[in-house]
C-alpha cells in the first residue's frame, strides 16, 4: 500500500516563448531530490497551464511505501 502526495511547481519559463533553462531544471531536480530524501518516488509529472499566469506549472505526484 502507498501514501500519495501532490505539488505544484511552477517553471519561470513563458508559455510558446521560451524553452525549459537551466535555472528552472535545476530547481526541479533539487525538489524531487528534496522528496526522495525522505522516502518519496516521483510517480508522474502533469503540464498544464494555470488560466491566470503566462508560465506553465506542473503538477508532480510522489508515492511511498505505507508503514
């Protein structure tokens, strides 16, 4: 049995201008790290568009193992 938990993360990159940057790569990867560190596993990673911003965000979802 697993326990789900879910973030938003929110890319400064613009929609339809701007590419992923290493800035914004680097942050992702530390907060999944941040997560794995205590015991959580990245499990799916969702694009969408928040309809008050011009970025994108994504909403992760990590797992891990119940006690």
């Amino acid at each position: 049995m697993y326990e789900y938990k879910s973030e938003v993360w929110n890319a400064s990159a613009k929609l339809l201008s701007d590419k992923p940057n290493e800035k914004d790569l680097a942050e992702l990867d530390k907060l999944i790290n941040e997560w794995a560190k205590d015991g959580w596993e990245l499990v799916s990673n969702s694009f969408f568009v928040p309809t008050v911003s011009k970025s994108g965000a994504s909403l992760l979802t990590f797992r891990r193992k119940k006690d």
